[in-house]
C-alpha cells in the first residue's frame, strides 16, 4: 500500500520546524541570560514543553500530510508518550547548550540523548496507527533517519550554545533565522527520510482509526503549536527588555552611587583630593609618624594675583589655569605625598616621612622653580606665581585644623615678605590673622559710627570737558588701624555676608548727597554704584534699593549701578532677571571692566544696559598697543552703539588716551588725567566751580557771537 504527500500539509510542517528551531534558539539566549536561579529553571521547564511541542508538532503535521488510502487514526496513549519524549529530548538540549562549556565528548553524549528522544518520538507516534499487519521499514533508510536526527542534535547543539550570547531585544536577527532554517530542514529531513523507510502492508487496517476528522486535527494542533510557541516568544522578548532596562537602571545608579562617592572625594575641576579627603589622609598620617617617630609637613599654598587673572580674562581661562598647576604641581612631588586642593586657588601638599624641615623645604623650592616656566591652557600662557606656607607635625601643631591654619598663616607671611616664595609657620605670624579678624568685627561698628565715608570720581563727557556724573567709592577710616582700603576690607565683608548692608548703606548715603546737592540747586547728576556678587545674589536686593529710594525721595534713574562682567556672566539667567526687575523700577544698569570676562553677546543683547564701561586695560592699551589697542576699543565702541548703549573708558591717564577715546566717538570717560577720586565736600567744591567755568564758557561763546535783540517787526 502506497500513500501521497499533501504539498501545503509539507510545507506548513517546514514552517513548523523553523519557528520551533527559532524559539529553540531566542530561549536558550533566555535562559543563559536570566537573572536568577528561579528565572533559569523556570524558563528551562517552560521553554523544554514549548520547544518540545513545536518538534513534536512539526512530526504530527508531517504525518497528517501523508494520506492512505484507508481510513487512519492515532492511540491517544501513545501519542502522549510520544510528546513526552519530545519535551525531554527539548529539555535535554536547552540543558546542555546553556550550561556550562560544550565539549566535543558533551555535545556527542548529549546529542545521542536528543536524537534518541527525537527518533523514539517519531517510530513511536508511527506506532500509534496501530496498522494491522505492522508497518516494516526498510534498513537502510531507518539508520538513515537514525543518523540525520544523530547529525541534526549535535548540530542544533553547538548552534544554539553558539548564539546563547545573543540575547533576543530584537525579535528577529539575521544570525538565528539563518540557524533556524537550518534546524528545520535537518529535523524535516529525519522525519520524511523515516517516512520513506515505512512500508505498509498492501490488505493493512489502521486499528486506531476512529471518526474524528483528521484535517480539523491537524489544524488544531497547528494552531495551538503556532500559539504557544509565538507567546513563548512574545514572552521572552518581553522580559529580555525588562532585563536590559533593568541592568541599564542598575548600571546608571552604579555610576550615578560612583559619581557621588568622587564628588565627596575628589575636586571635580583638578581631581585632586578635596578637604574631606586630605583630612581623612592628615588623620593616619598623624598615625604613622607617631608609630615611626617621624615628622610631616603641611604646605599651604596660593597663587598670587589668581583674581585679577580671573578679572581680566575670565573664569575660563582661570580653570584652565588651575588644571595646568594641579597638574605641573602633581609632577613635582613623590607618588606617596598627598596634592589636595581646598578651593578657589588654595591647594595643599602633605609630605611625610621627614626628620626636619629640610625636606619640606626642597618641595616648596621645586614647586616654586615649576612655575618659572608658563602655564599654558588653550593657546593661552600665563607665567604665575605662589606663596607657600609650611606647617610642620609635630613642632607647629598636633591637629589636623590647627596644622592647615598655621600653614595657611605662614603663606600669609610668604605673601607680606613680597609672595614668589616660601615661609615656616612662626607664632608671631598670628598677627595677621588677627588684623583680619579686627576688620571683620570692626566692620560691624563702621556703619553706626560714621567711620565708613564715599568719595566721588567724575565721569565727563565731550573729551573730558563737560561733566556727566560720578562713580561713588567707599572709603573706611578705623579709629585704630588707621585707613584701609577697599581692597583690603571688601573681600573680608563678601566672605561674612556683611556687604550687603554695606551696599545698602552706600545706596541711601548716595540718595542723601543727591537731594542736598539738589537742594542746593545743583545740576542734577547720575551717580553710579558698585554692586558686589553677594548683592546680586541676594533675593530682595531690588524691593531694598527701590524702598532706600523713595524713603530718601530720590528717582531710581538717579542711580546706576555698576555690575562687572565677570560676574555678569558667572550665572547669566540670574543676572538678567536682576538687570530686568532694575529696569523695571526705573533704575539704571552699567556692566563695568567689559572686555575682560566672557560675555555672550546674546546675554549682552538681553540684559539691555544703559551702560558699558571698558576696563582701564583697555585704555592703556591705546598707548601701548598702537593700532591693534585703537581697533579693539574701536570694537567695543561700535558694539555698544549698535545696542544703543554708552560707553564709557576707565582709566584714562594720558592725553594721548583721552584724544584717541574722543576721536573714537566714546561718549564718556573716566580717569585720574581728568580727576581723582575725592571726598564729598571737596566734591561739592568741584561742582560749584564746574558749573561757574561752563557759565562762563556760555558767556564767552555768546558774547563771541555778539547776540543782540532784534528789531521789532513791521506794523
């Protein structure tokens, strides 16, 4: 008795087989990439029935395309058993290629298993047709069958351990579908090569045949196949995201934990170690030189005139110019000494293992002797210099903070003796600390008791001959320590916060100098004031300045206030929101020392000043400089036109200066060529005798013009 092949019936059971294969594939990637020991088992068992069911499928559809001419049934039984040992063989094999290494001797033993349970499955669910008389198979081409199911395991072995790496995020790859078709043609080719070895006896009964219709059967388990080997896979993609997301999320708080441990550690401009570190670092070197009965020193040191490269050319380049010390600094000292930086331009060198102070001494010269050479930083080469100052353990101090404050009051006293060098801490250095801490106690008194004083330096116009305003500069006479200039008592007043009432105090002295000299009949002047970057910062420096206004009944456009570019710029959003909520309340705005910051000419465009005052560098530049000074002030100048803003030239101590600014079109200047700074009654003299000498200066020209009455018109 012969049968016939159903073409569509074949061909669906190829399809079978690959997808099978395929999900054989994605799940052994699953599995070897699960996450737990419960994940792995679980995906194990399930992926064996999945796996298992497609073979077996694929098995069950092969033999429903061959058709008899009788009629044909299967033992349920038997055809149970036969899936059974299809989901083992399946188990069998996402076993052995996901754990562990597959060796040569493994994949043969493993895929005689496999093929055994491949081969079992398909004679067996042969067997389940009960034919009467017994189905014969010819020889050869049942040890054919046996060997391509042999072949296909151990093949379908080292595939599927080959691509477990490949984690299935994308549903389809290039890699697996190709191993797949692969599979199913060798699985397909044992089942249709043990087909062809059945022989069927010509009078043979099928003596399981019963009346269920054997094409709703096979479609039925097409579609209950297709189902779960596509939810199988749905699944395994589905948590293959879920994993990957959740390593991205682990690895980003890793980073993000990392991140966090350095910032408390680590100086994230120089990635030196910070205070927080070098404190840690000074405690257990205390420890060590106790044990070793040894010394260390502590060296302070400070870059000497940091802040005016800051001023002059910007944070940026002053960064720039930090990284490239940290680093010559890193350079100069032994592997095992510790480089921390504490902040702004303060940095610290702790050497250990010393027996005096000699040691400590050839670092601080070495450190001075590095800096001879520039520091260069993007194109830009600066030549600074340090002060360094040097505490030794146990001689100067026996704790950490005691050793840093006594090194840091020697790097004072390397400073007084004119800085580029290196001091010992001394007891007497102490003095220093102590004028610091009287000015800051003392600027508590200033204010009430009438020590705190402005002086007025003329602004004019027309080439210096007209005067336009003046710029207010605080000025302090101790009752003890004499005079002390602004440069000595501001820094101390923005470090305690006291420069805010200061500024507010300018503000209101100004507004009362204004309404006399009003009073008096003066001509109404513009007087312009500094304001610091605390100010700036503060959150009701607007409402105060506007309130200290109209208390005193002064109009804000009286008053302009300077702010310098640097700061400016150092937080743009919050200084613009500032220059705005001033303008809003009729105030003026000046951005002060321009040119030697960083400015967006975007922000500039936005901040909407009245004002640009170019730095005294600037101006000094005219006469040193030549033609390249005259063209970047004629720069600025154009700019600031352009943006319907006056400009105006600090500085300005030559004629030669004073005559190129006025051929330049600069509208005012400002400068001890034309007037110093000076007191306000001395002031008040100078506005007397200003507007004496521009009444006569009207008198003359009328007078040169001989102006007389017209006759009176015709009747």
């Amino acid at each position: 008795m012969s049968g016939i092949y159903h073409f569509w019936t074949v061909v669906l059971s190829l399809l079978v087989a690959t997808l099978a294969s395929y999900t054989a594939l994605n799940l052994a990637g699953r599995i070897t990439s699960a996450s737990t020991d419960v994940a792995r088992r679980t995906w194990l068992s399930g992926g064996a029935v999945a796996m298992g069911m497609g073979v077996w499928s694929m098995h069950f559809i092969g033999m429903l395309a061959f058709t008899l001419p009788i009629r044909t049934g299967y033992d349920y039984s038997m055809t149970a058993v036969s899936l059974a040992m299809a989901i083992g063989a399946s188990y069998v094999a996402l076993l052995v290629s996901t754990h562990g290494p597959l060796t040569w001797r493994r994949a043969l033993l493993a895929g005689a298993v496999m093929a055994a349970g491949i081969c079992g499955m398909h004679y067996l669910g042969m067997a389940a047709m009960r034919m009467m008389p017994a189905i014969q198979y010819d020889t050869a081409l049942f040890v054919l069958s046996v060997v391509i199911a042999y072949v296909a395991s151990v093949a379908a072995l080292w595939i599927a351990h080959a691509l477990r790496a490949e984690e299935a995020v994308v549903f389809l790859t290039v890699k697996r579908v190709g191993a797949s078709l692969i599979m199913a043609v060798a699985i397909t080719g044992m089942h249709y090569t043990g087909m062809a070895a059945a022989n069927f006896d010509a009078n043979a009964i099928c003596g399981a045949a019963d009346d269920l219709d054997i094409h709703w059967l096979g479609l039925s388990v097409t579609g209950v196949t297709l189902l779960v080997l596509v939810l199988t896979l749905v699944l395994s993609a589905l948590e293959s995201r879920f994993d990957a997301s959740r390593r991205s999320w682990s690895g980003s708080l890793q980073k993000l934990n990392s991140a966090l441990v350095r910032m408390a550690s680590i100086d994230a401009l120089t990635d030196l170690p910070n205070r927080a570190t070098l404190t840690r670092n000074m405690e257990q070197a205390i420890l060590r030189a106790n044990g070793q009965k040894t010394e260390f020193a502590v060296l302070f040191m400070d870059l000497d005139g940091f802040k005016s490269i800051n001023d002059s050319l910007g944070h940026s380049i002053g960064d720039g110019m930090l990284k490239a010390f940290a680093h010559r600094l890193r350079a100069r000292v032994r592997r095992e000494d510790t480089v921390a930086r504490l902040g702004g331009d303060e940095f610290v060198v702790m050497v250990e293992g010393l027996h005096n102070r000699d040691g400590a001494a050839r670092v601080a010269q070495s450190v001075i002797d590095a800096l001879r050479e520039e520091l260069v930083f993007n194109g830009t080469s600066l030549r600074v210099t340090t002060s360094i100052g040097i505490a030794m353990y146990p001689h100067d101090a026996d704790t950490v903070d005691q050793l840093i404050k006594h090194a840091d009051i020697a790097m004072y006293g390397a400073k007084q003796d004119g800085r580029d060098g290196y001091r010992f801490y001394e007891e007497s250095m102490g003095e220093s600390f102590k004028r610091v801490l009287t000015v800051q106690q003392g600027l508590q008194e200033a204010m009430t008791q009438d020590q705190l004083f402005l002086h007025f330096q003329p602004k004019f116009s027309d080439g210096g001959r007209r005067l336009t305003g003046a710029e207010a500069l605080i000025r302090w006479n101790h009752p003890r320590l004499g005079a002390i200039m602004p440069a000595e008592f501001i820094p101390v007043a923005e470090r305690s916060g006291q420069i805010i009432d200061i500024g507010y105090w300018v503000t209101r002295t100004v507004c009362r100098h204004l309404k006399r000299w009003d009073a008096q009949g003066r001509e109404p002047l513009r007087i312009a004031i500094n304001l610091s970057p605390q100010q700036l910062h503060h959150p009701n420096v607007v409402p105060r300045m506007l309130e200290i206004c109209q208390q005193e009944d002064v109009a804000p456009s009286r008053i302009m206030f300077e702010i310098t570019e640097t700061v400016a710029m150092h937080d743009a959003e919050l200084s613009s929101r500032v220059i705005h909520a001033f303008h809003a309340h009729g105030f003026n705005i000046a951005i002060d020392d321009f040119g030697t910051g960083y400015s967006s000419l975007a922000y500039l465009q936005q901040f909407r000043v009245q004002q640009l005052k170019i730095d005294r560098f600037f101006t000094q530049g005219l006469d040193t400089h030549g033609e390249e000074g005259r063209n970047i002030v004629a720069a600025i100048v154009a700019l600031a036109h352009s943006m319907n803003m006056e400009v105006v030239a600090e500085g300005v101590e030559t004629d030669t200066q004073l005559d190129t600014l006025h051929d330049l079109e600069c509208d005012q200047v400002q400068g001890y060529l034309l007037e110093r700074p000076m007191p306000a009654d001395k002031f008040e003299a100078f506005l007397d005798q200003s507007a004496q000498q521009a009444r006569r200066v009207v008198q003359a020209a009328a007078d040169a013009l001989d102006i007389k009455p017209g006759p009176a018109p015709a009747a």
